[in-house]
C-alpha cells in the first residue's frame, strides 16, 4: 500500500510539474497604445503611432493595441495571443471593444 502511495505521489508531481513547463510569463499590461518590445521603432515613430491609437480610441471609444516583438516566446502563436489578450484586457470592460495586433518580427507572423 506504501508503495503504491508513493508512485501515486510521484505522478501527481510530474503532472503539476509538466503542466508548467515552457509556460512562458506574459509582458504586463501594456500602458501604450503602440508597443515595441523589440526596439525596432525609432522613439519618435512609436510617439506618432501611439498618439494616433490613442486619438482613434478617443474617438471612436475603441481600442487597438500594437505589439511588436523581436520573436516569437512560445511555441504556439495560438497560445500565446490568446493569453496575453486574456490577460491585458484591452478595451472597455462591458463593451468588448478592442483589439491586439500582435508582430512577431523575426517569425513573420502576426495576430489579431
């Protein structure tokens, strides 16, 4: 009985241990409109790029959010743009009226 208590244990610490594995941590809420976490935008661009996100959101009551990235930090697109919209919760919160447009540079994809 002590045995089979103990390979029970031991599954259930390789189940949590692997359910965290590769589970990267996501960038804080962005406080910008426009966000290059990859520094490929010159300072003066990404002040034009936000003011404009930020004047369309004024206006329109709807907010786009930009973030480029360098790469990809997992290995699933899906995944990780699912979870960072999750998590930063981009527009208003009864109306559900924003979005993300995800860069990732070096692996030529985006996501909104």
């Amino acid at each position: 009985m002590r045995a089979i208590l103990s390979a029970l244990v031991v599954c259930v610490l390789l189940v949590v241990g692997a359910a965290g594995f590769g589970a990267e941590t996501l960038p804080p809420p962005p406080a910008a409109y426009f966000n290059d976490y990859a520094g490929l935008v010159s300072a003066k661009d990404v002040q034009r790029l936000d003011a404009k996100l930020r004047r369309f959101a004024e206006e329109t009551s709807t907010q786009v959010v930009v973030a480029v990235f360098k790469s990809l930090p997992s290995p699933s697109l899906e995944d990780f743009t699912v979870r960072a919209a999750q998590e930063w919760r981009v527009g208003r919160k009864d109306w559900d009226d924003g979005a993300i447009l995800f860069v990732f540079v070096d692996d030529r994809k985006m996501r909104i």
